[in-house]
C-alpha cells in the first residue's frame, strides 16, 4: 500500500465520522461536508492504486526485457 492509498482510506474515515455527526446532530453542512471529504478519499485512493499498477507494469516490463536479453532475443 503506497502513500496515496493510505491517505485516501484516512480521509475517507475522517469524512464518515463527519457525515454521521451532521446526521446526528442535525447539521447538514458537517453531513455534507463529510460527504465530500468522503469522494475526497476515494479518488486519492484511485490514484495510489493508479500508481501501485503502474509501478507492477513497469517491474513486470523490465522482468521480461531481462528475460529477453538471457535469451539473446
């Protein structure tokens, strides 16, 4: 797990706290905003895992080109 997922699952805890706060108390702004906070989350999640792909992509590439290269292709 990379640094973007870990801050995307936070952010996304930190928005449900807030959402069922607002709901709690009433307050559809602390709701609303927790619910951002939420989508916030999910999408800095988005881009860890964009990026935790990218980097098993890249390894896998360089596992075949040596691979190709001990078999003199």
């Amino acid at each position: 797990m990379n640094k973007d997922q870990v801050k995307g699952e936070v952010k996304q805890v930190q928005g449900k706290v807030k959402e069922v706060t607002g709901k709690a108390v009433g307050n559809k702004g602390l709701e609303i905003e927790g619910k951002i906070e939420k989508g916030i989350g999910k999408v800095q999640g988005h881009i860890g895992d964009a990026k935790e792909d990218a980097k098993k992509a890249e390894r896998e590439r360089a596992e075949r080109e040596r691979a190709a290269i001990k078999s003199g292709h």
